[in-house]
C-alpha cells in the first residue's frame, strides 16, 4: 500500500500510460507548480557558530525570504537544531522514516525513496506547514525548507516528504558539483561562503518546478525512461520490499 491519501497519479496521468490529447494538453498546464510559491522559507545554518548566547543569529548562513525578520530567522533555525539534538538520541535505534508531528516523533510506514539514504535528515509537520531538515557533512551544516499548507492546498499541491526531502539532496549535490562541499567555502572565507550559498541557491529555488504528481520528482527522470512508468513503480516498489 502506497502512503498517499490521493491517487498519486491523478495529476500527471499523460505521464503514467494515459495518451488522451485533451489530457495532455490540460495536464501540461496544471501538472507543474513554481517551489517558492508553496515554500515558506529555506535556510542553510552552522550550528556551532551560534552557541554563544546574543550571537545565535551567527549560525544563519542563508536564510530565504531574505527579508524575514532576523528574530524570526533565529527561532527556526534555532527549532529546527533543537528538534535534530532532542531527537538523535530517540532516533539511534529507530526506524529512518520518522516524522516529529505537534512534538511527538510518530514512526512513518514504508515509504518509496529513490535516493541515497546516508544523509541524515528530519520531518517536522505542524498545523500550518511541513518541514524537511538535512544534516549534512557530519552535522557541521544543516538544510532546511518548509512548505506552507495553505499554499499547498491553493496551488493544489500534495506534499510528500520523502519527494522534497530528495529534492533538497539533489540541490545540495548540484551545489556540490561546482564548488565542492560547504566545508571547504566556510573555512576558506565566511563571507565569500555566505555570497556563494545567495549567489546559488537563490536563482535555484526561484527556477525550481515541482510536479503535483510527487512520485515525478522522487524517481526523477521516471518519465523519460523506456519501460513504462507503471512497471518501473513495480519493480521499484518490489525492490524496496526486498531490501528492506
């Protein structure tokens, strides 16, 4: 049983063995929703840069919407390193799809992933967003996005954690492409660091389309393969039964 209340189909059907031209030409129009119009904020901090009280906000790398309030650009930052310290001790043991909802970790069912699973990570939901954190590099840095639920529901968007989570990894992995890990930047030359994560992500996040149809983004090139969408979801799926 796949964990989607929805039909994970429904928006892309042209993608998933429907040839109907109506439904082509509609769902081309409607299939594909800008990030930043669900996204509530983004942000990439260095925890061990804020320990020292009145210098929290040190710990903020990037932070967009740039023009949110500094207070409020330390207390998420500041939750989202609480939730991942409070819970990596519970976490040890635990099964990794784990999901922090209104302050109690709830293990999620057997989730489909297509990605790599070494990076260690959160989901946090509340009443009015869903939050993705990577802890990446040892825990020296983490990524962070939440998606507001109300735009979701307005652009018509279902969010899939395990989807944006592998979204965050392959923005991180084609940052890593062109400049290496955040290490390398950070130790060299804060400032350049904090220069080169605006220079990148921001034009990355603002070109960025998510498809309605989460399973698009989370086997991403599925649409373009040979076999057909379908078989390839049954054998992913039966694969997965088997390694885990």
């Amino acid at each position: 049983m796949l964990p989607f209340p929805y039909s994970p189909f429904a928006a892309a059907q042209h993608l998933f063995g429907y040839n109907d031209p109506k439904l082509l030409k509609d769902a081309k129009k409607t299939e594909f929703v800008k990030f930043m119009d669900i996204c509530e904020h983004f942000f990439i901090s260095h925890p061990a840069s804020g320990q020292k009280e009145g210098h929290e906000l040190e710990r903020v790398m990037l932070f967009l919407p740039a023009s949110e309030t500094l207070t409020k650009q330390m207390e998420i930052t500041g939750m989202a390193e609480a939730i991942v310290n409070f819970s990596a001790n519970i976490l040890f043991n635990q099964p990794k799809d784990t999901e922090i909802k209104n302050g109690k970790q709830q293990t999620k069912p057997l989730c489909i992933n297509g990605d790599d699973e070494s990076v260690d990570f959160r989901y946090i939901s509340s009443s009015t967003s869903k939050e993705v954190v990577l802890v990446v590099e040892n825990g020296a840095f983490f990524i962070g996005v939440s998606l507001n639920r109300k735009l979701c529901k307005q652009f018509d968007y279902c969010v899939h954690l395990p989807t944006i989570r592998a979204l965050l990894e392959r923005a991180y992995n084609a940052y890593k492409l062109f400049y290496g890990s955040f290490s390398v930047v950070f130790n060299a030359d804060l400032v350049h660091f904090k220069n080169v994560l605006d220079s990148f992500f921001a034009p990355y996040l603002q070109l960025l389309r998510v498809c309605k149809t989460p399973l698009v983004d989370l086997f991403s090139g599925v649409d373009f393969l040979p076999l057909g969408s379908l078989n390839f979801l049954e054998v992913h799926c039966l694969v997965r039964f088997f390694y885990l």
